[in-house]
C-alpha cells in the first residue's frame, strides 16, 4: 500500500537526474547511478503493486528474470554511454520501453 510513495520518490530522483544532465559540474558515475537506483526502485515497486493485479495477470519467476535482465541490458548500455547525455539517456530509455513492451506481451498472451 505503501510502496506508492517510493514509486513518488523514484520519479521524482528521476527527474533530479535528468535535471542533472544538463550540469556540467556534475560527476558522471553519480548521476549514472542516481538514475540506475531510481528505475530499478521504480520497477520494484511495480512489482511490488502487481499483486493488485493478480486477477488479470500473474507474473512468474521467467518474466521477473527476463525484466532483470533487460534492466541490466539497458544499464550496461548506459553505462559505457556514460560520457556523453545522449549515451547516458540512451540506455535507460531503451530499457524502459523494452519493459514495457515486454508487460504488455505478457498481459496480452494472459488474458
């Protein structure tokens, strides 16, 4: 019940990094990191609000490993991108839609 006020706090660190992209003074590492915590908090707390979606769709442990997965695709990425804000944004970006393509697969082949 709880877990939508870190769902709050994680777009909103979101939002403080990519306000931080366009600092030059900022260290790149830290802001690569900042963002990373921020959506992986993000999708726990999807997660964590899946069971109030259990009558529609129930995740099994093969889709929680596929959407790791595809996080720490999209941080790799991200992380050798990490010296310029195209690089940085890119891989998040991309793991974020892959995601989402990925849930709604899964809550179509499921109903």
């Amino acid at each position: 019940m709880y877990s939508h006020v870190f769902m709050v706090i994680a777009l909103l660190l979101m939002t403080a990094g990519l306000d931080y992209l366009a600092e030059a003074g900022v260290s790149r590492m830290n802001l690569w990191l900042l963002l990373a915590i921020s959506i992986l908090g993000y999708y726990m707390c999807l997660v964590a609000n899946g069971v109030y979606n259990h009558h529609d769709v129930k995740l099994q442990l093969k889709d929680y490993c596929v959407m790791l997965l595809i996080f720490l695709i999209g941080a790799e990425i991200s992380f050798y991108g990490v010296q310029s804000n195209f690089g940085l944004v890119e891989g998040f970006a991309l793991c974020c839609i892959s995601e989402f393509l990925w849930l709604l697969k899964i809550s179509r082949i499921r109903k």
